[in-house]
C-alpha cells in the first residue's frame, strides 16, 4: 500500500511540473513576438525597387497610415535615421 501511494504522489507531481513549465515557456515565447521589426527587416521586406528607402506605395499598415508623420524631410521615403527618429505608437494597457 505504501509503494502505491508514493508512486501516485511522484506521478502527480510529475504531471505538475510539466504543466507548469510548459505553460511558463509559452508565455515567454509570446513576448518575443511582439517586438517591433527592425528598419533593416522592413527593408529585406518591403523595399521592392531595393534602393534601401521605403516609399509609401512600398509599405501597408500602421507606418503607410503614418507616413507622412515619418518622412521629416518631405521627401517621398522613409530612410533609416527618419525611422529612428519616428513617434513609437503608444502602447495597449494590459488586459487583467
């Protein structure tokens, strides 16, 4: 009776801590999704005439939606330092 009841304890706390870590390992897998693309994955992405610049007809979303609130020089592309330098969006307040 006794062999039993530890194997029951020892496989019940087994299944426990599978749970627990696969369900933490998700939620980290999560935020790494979320991070905004780098200029240089939007130019391997979105430059199709591959100048190195991001014209408007060249982007979709949320940065052709802004555009021109990106292009600080006016002229037609969204270089690299214009992306640095552009408004972050602001951020989702969490759901509890």
């Amino acid at each position: 009776m006794k062999n039993n009841t530890f194997k029951t304890v020892v496989l019940v706390f087994g299944f426990a801590l599978l749970f627990f870590n696969s369900s933490f390992g998700q939620s980290q897998n999560r935020q790494e999704r979320r991070k905004p693309p780098t200029f240089e994955e939007m130019i391997e992405q979105m430059d199709a005439n591959e100048d190195g610049k991001l014209s408007k007809e060249e982007l979709k979303g949320p940065l052709k939606d802004n555009f021109d609130k990106v292009d600080l020089d006016e002229d037609g592309f969204i270089t690299a330092e214009e992306f640095e330098k552009a408004p972050r969006p602001k951020r989702r307040e969490r759901r509890n």
